[in-house]
C-alpha cells in the first residue's frame, strides 16, 4: 500500500464501511469476460488491506449484464448512491470508472456526493478523495474519458453497420413470409401455407382497402395467421393464431414485402421518464430504402397506393379529422364535408325517419373538444340529392371528351417536363464523372487535397441519386395518365354511369368511392340557404345553393289560406261539415291525408279560432235549458217544439247538440196537468210577450 493512499484514509472513513461495486454491461460478457469479473471481485482483498474488516466489506454485484450508459434500472447503483449520501461509505471500491458510470450526469452527482459526505473513491490506479480538488478534477477527467470511450465504441459500431445496410447486405430479421437462404438471399417462405396465407392478406386489402375490414374478414372466415417466436425457448418456431388490427397495420406499413430494403424506419428517444422507446420515423428521414433489393408480395407502386389509403383511414383519429374510407351509411360526402365556419371536418348523424336512416352533417368539433356549441348542421338527402345531380352532370359523355383533351395537352406538358428532367440528369451524370476524373488524377500521398476531391464526388453522386430516384419516380408516375385504353375505359364508364349510379343494387360504399375519385371534398356554410363549395380532383372548384330544408314545425303548419277558410266555415258549419267541405275543395293535411272531425278540431284549436258554439252564443243564441226556463217548460218541451220547427235553431256539433234563437213572438197555454211536460202544448197566439208577462 502506498504511502500516499494510507495518508488519504482517515479513522473516520475506517469507521464506516466499504462498498465494492461489480458490474458487466451484458449478460455475454458475464459468461464469457469472466477474468474481468474475477478482477472485480479481488478488490475485495485490497479494502481489506486498507484497513476495513472483511465483514464490513460490501459488495454491490446485482447490476451485473446492465449498461452503465444510464443509472435508470440500475438498483445497485442506486444502492450505492444511497449509502454515499447517508455517509455509510467510507470508501467506494470499483476496477474502473466505466464500471461506476459511462454518463457524466450520474459519475458527477455520484462525485458530488462523495465529496459532501467525505467518503473517498478507488480503483485499480489509487484511492481518490473527492473533497480535494487535484483528486476531483483527475475522477472528472477519467468519466470524461469513460463517456468519450462508450461514444467511440458505439460510433464504430453504428458506421460498420450503416455501411453494410448502404449495400443492402445488413441481416435485419425478417417478417413472417420471409427467410433467409443458406447464402444470405432473402425469398418467400418455401412454405406454401405461409405465402398464400401472406399473399390472401394483400389481396383481402386489395379489395376493401381498409385494415379493420381486413381483420373482419380473416375471422369471419376463421383464418389463422401465423407468427415466428423471435426469441426463447422455441426461438425459430411458427405459432398460428387470429390477425388483429395492429399486425394487419404493420404487415402494410413492412416495404419488406414489396422487396425493398430499408433501414432507419425508427429511432430509440428517450421520454421524460429518460426510458428509452421507439420513434417511427417518416419515410423522408430514412437512413437506407432501396426498392427492388429481392422478391416480395407486392410491387412497390402498390405499396405506396397502401400507404396512402391507411393514411387517409388514419385521420379519423386525428383532432379535427375524419376518416375517408367509405362506410355502410347512406350519407354520400361522408369525411369529405368541412365546417365553413371553423374549417373542421363534419361528422355524420344518422337518425330514424319513416324507417330509415336519414343522415345529418354536423360540426360537433367544439363540442366533443372543448364542451361548447355545435357550430352547424344540415340534413344530408337535399345536399347529398345536389351533388348527386352535379356528378352525373360532370360525368356526361362531352364532359368526359372535354377532360381527355385536357388530359392530352397536360401529357404534351409533362413531356416537355420529362425531357428537360433528362437533360438535368444528363449534367449531373458529367458532374459527377467530372469529379471522379479529378479524384483520380490526384496524388494519393497529398490527403489534404484528395479528402477534398473525395468529398465532393460523393456529394455530386448523392445528388446525382437523388435526382434519378426522382426522375424515375416522376416518369413512373406520367405512365400512369390517362392511355388509349384508358380513355376508352373511361368513355365506356362515363355513357353507362348514370344508370350505375341510379341502380338499385349500387351499394352506398360503391358511390361513396366513385364519388372520391371526383371530389376531394365539399365546404357547407348553412345560412339562410345551404352554399356548398365543391373542390373537384385536380383543383377546380365550383359553388351553388340549395334550399335549407324547411323545420318540421313549418312542414307541419297548416296553409294560411286552410286556416282562413276554416274560421269563415266556422259561421256556418259544424267541425263535421267543415271535414267534408274541406275534402270536397281538395284540401289535404301536410302528411297528404284528408281531413277528419278530429284533425279540423286539432287545427282550430291551434290556431285559437272561435267554436261553432261560441259563435252562436256570441250572436244571442239560448241553449234548450234556457229557453225552458223561460217559458217555464222542461228542457224535453223546448226540444220537441225545435224539432217541430216552432222554435228556430242551429246544430253547433255532431251529436244533435242545438242552440235556439230567443223566442220573442211565441206564446205557450198550459196543458192538462198544470205542467206542458205530459201533453202537447198548445199555442195560443204569436203576438210579442211584453216584458214581465207571466
């Protein structure tokens, strides 16, 4: 032991116990470094040597097969900087810094601690005090060099296999569908099960163009999908089980299937947490993608029609967004139908009228995110009628002529474009063969000037590939305008699509995905009118209006003129007679039904008009019972003199219900019995009763 080190150990750090820290950064090394490990373990022997007992000597070994590269999982380590803080430790024992810590945020709060606790740290090199500044600023540097070690390790790493995934050669695991053969090729799976079973999943999308439908089908028709373990007991087996959404969504989203080979597709980050979790990235920041690398399940123009169809399912569960995969309502601009107020797109209602389905676009964005107020709505048949008629309008056999000979002139343009693509590609051909001729030619002794030359031919040919990729891509693209069969196709489609589009047997799914191959999407501004704002495929735009649909309180509201009619028939006629008088002049109701004693009656007593009996009594008319009384009579007297046409009256309802005008000119003699209710009475004369008179 050195002088200097038993100098720098105090009574008071052998007071305190010794802790041995032990670590390997993977499980492989544990079993296979295991002198490294054995010369972990003999420092033991060393803090006994210092001073500390045997049984005071601690060791920290459960962190062993862990990267230093974080303190995060590490519990050993925690462990340790626990003690430390407590001041337990007196001396803190590991044969290196990089067992310890790779991160300088964990080996500097470690230090830190040490320092306020007077605890001093050794490893294989001396024992080092923490509180001194000397012994500090050499344990900063040798974390400085342990971090800078592991950065180096992993940058070799990364550029040996980043360069072997350049070219395509990088052994990546393959998904299921896909193996290896003995000389590295990648092909389909020799197994016949496997590839149909892959291949019946593209065809299946291929068809609906949705994953969830895909699944739906796959287990309606109690098909299994098999899975290889990747690791463990079985590693290499293949399991079969039922498909569910998210595998479907990554067997699309793997180009392993349409034979590129890519690398990057995702990056490890860390979150608040400081876990480590997978980022997929965007197809733009991948670090390799080359096409056509081996044999796959699909082309590559089909995997980028994949691509495009998932991410136009995905924006349903985007904020503000609905999906556009056509579903099995009725309502036709379902997801393509924007709020003209606050830009969001509309969802689609459906509620039960006369036994269907009636839809109703409605901009729920502030309710369903912020608990406000819906910002309008609209029902759907009169909007989904207009753009109906727009469609097959625009899909009229001249219109179609109209838009190949458009089509032509753009195909002259696109020429025009591909030839002056050429000529660019041809530049940056010369470009980069002038760079590599002016490599060449220098001297490989002078580094300075050759690094430079090498430099920017490697740039010339980055620029020369992205151009090409983008040449090739762009003509890939102007082969699939419109061609002569096309058009022909088109012709024969536009001259029968009205009656496809009438058909019954047209599904709602079938329009929905017509009508998105011509409009991209339709804006409603619901005012004292509906304005719609169709954007068609290609950008053309067009406006018109249609009437909003009256509210069902006006549809219900009977005409003024019935209204009118019914209070002039009020002076004269019962609500029976005004039935029939209204069917005979061919009034209906708003259902289109004729009217009834109880509809007539429904109708004035919504409108407040006067009854038939309250006219009559208004213009003096008596009831029976009054006129008796007058007379000094039974009601069943009065009654019978009406019926016998002495005193005049009027029906005011159906159930033979009269009132009598007052009897100013009649006279009536008693008959035998004192009262006129047993016999007839008798009329004596038709002078006026004078006021008074009994």
């Amino acid at each position: 032991m050195s002088t200097d080190n038993a100098m720098k150990i105090s009574a008071d750090h052998l007071r305190r116990d010794a802790f041995l820290y032990v670590r390997q950064s993977s499980l492989r090394q544990v079993f296979e470094n295991t002198e490294s490990t054995k010369r972990q373990y003999a420092l033991r022997d060393r803090a006994v040597a210092l001073g500390w007992p045997i049984e005071r000597v601690h060791v920290i070994d459960n962190d062993l097969g862990l990267s230093g590269a974080q303190s995060q999982d590490r519990d050993g380590f925690q462990r340790l900087v626990t003690e430390v803080a407590m001041g337990h430790a007196g001396i803190v024992l590991g044969l290196e810094v990089s067992r310890l810590a790779r991160n300088n945020a964990d080996w500097h709060r470690l230090l830190e601690l040490a320092a306020m606790s007077r605890t001093l740290i050794m490893d294989e090199d001396g024992v080092y005090d923490a509180a001194s500044f000397n012994d500090r600023m050499l344990l900063g540097l040798k974390g400085t060099m342990s971090e800078a070690e592991l950065h180096i390790l992993k940058s070799r790493l990364q550029g040996g296999i980043l360069n072997k995934a350049r070219r395509g050669e990088l052994e990546l695991p393959l998904p299921i569908g896909l193996v290896y053969t003995p000389d590295m090729r990648v092909v389909l799976d020799p197994d016949r099960q496997i590839q149909d079973t892959v291949r019946m999943l593209f065809d299946t999308f291929r068809e609906v163009g949705s994953a969830c439908a895909v699944v739906r089908r796959l287990r309606s028709e109690k098909i299994l999908f098999p899975r290889r373990i990747r690791r463990g007991i079985g590693k290499g087996d293949v399991l079969w089980s039922e498909i569910d959404h998210s595998r479907v969504i990554q067997i699309l989203h793997n180009p392993r299937y349409a034979g590129a080979f890519a690398y990057g597709r995702t990056r490890t980050i860390y979150n608040a947490k400081l876990k480590s979790v997978q980022q997929k990235m965007p197809r733009s920041d991948w670090q390799v993608l080359i096409p056509q690398a081996h044999e796959g399940y699909i082309s590559w123009d089909e995997f980028e029609r994949n691509q495009t169809s998932l991410e136009q399912n995905a924006v349903g569960f985007s904020p503000g967004l609905r999906g556009r995969m056509p579903r099995q309502g009725n309502g036709l601009l379902q997801g393509r139908v924007l709020c003209g107020r606050c830009g969001a797109r509309m969802r689609v209602h459906y509620e039960q009228f006369e036994g269907n389905l009636r839809p109703y676009y409605i901009c729920n964005e502030a309710v369903v995110r912020h608990a406000g107020k819906a910002c309008q709505w609209a029902r759907g048949p009169a909007i989904d009628e207009a753009v109906s008629a727009l469609l097959l309008e625009a899909m009229a056999p001249t219109a179609i002529e109209v838009a190949l000979a458009v089509q032509e002139e753009i195909s002259q343009r696109v020429e025009q474009a591909a030839s002056l693509r050429d000529k660019q590609l041809q530049r940056a051909r010369y470009e980069a063969e002038l760079a590599r001729r002016r490599y060449l030619k220098v001297d490989p002794d002078n580094r300075l000037v050759a690094d430079a030359l090498e430099a920017d031919w490697n740039g010339k040919l980055r620029d020369l590939d992205t151009l090409q990729r983008e040449h090739e891509r762009r003509n890939e693209t102007d082969q699939s305008l419109l061609d002569g069969a096309m058009q022909e196709r088109i012709r024969a489609l536009a001259a029968d699509f009205p009656g496809i589009w009438n058909n019954e047997r047209t599904s709602p799914v079938e329009r929905k995905r017509m009508l998105g191959l011509l409009i991209e999407d339709v804006t409603l501004l619901v005012d004292e009118q509906i304005n719609m704002h169709i954007r068609w495929r290609g950008g053309r735009t067009q406006s018109l209006a249609v009437a909003r649909p009256r509210p069902m309180a006006v549809i219900r509201k009977t005409p003024e003129a019935v209204v009118a009619l019914i209070n002039e028939l009020l002076e004269t006629d019962n609500d029976q007679q005004i039935a029939s008088r209204l069917n005979a002049l061919g009034h209906r109701n708003w259902r289109g039904e004729a009217f009834t004693l109880k509809k007539v009656m429904l109708v004035r007593r919504a409108y407040g008009l006067k009854t038939r009996f309250e006219r009559l009594r208004e213009s003096g008319m008596l009831t029976g019972e009054e006129v008796a009384r007058r007379f000094g009579v039974s009601a069943t007297t009065v009654h019978q003199l009406g019926r016998d046409g002495v005193l005049k009256r009027h029906r005011y309802a159906t159930n033979h219900r009269y009132l009598y005008e007052p009897p100013g000119n009649v006279r009536l003699a008693k008959g035998v019995g004192g009262r006129y209710g047993s016999r007839k009475p008798r009329l004596i004369d038709a002078q006026p009763i004078q006021q008074g008179a009994s």
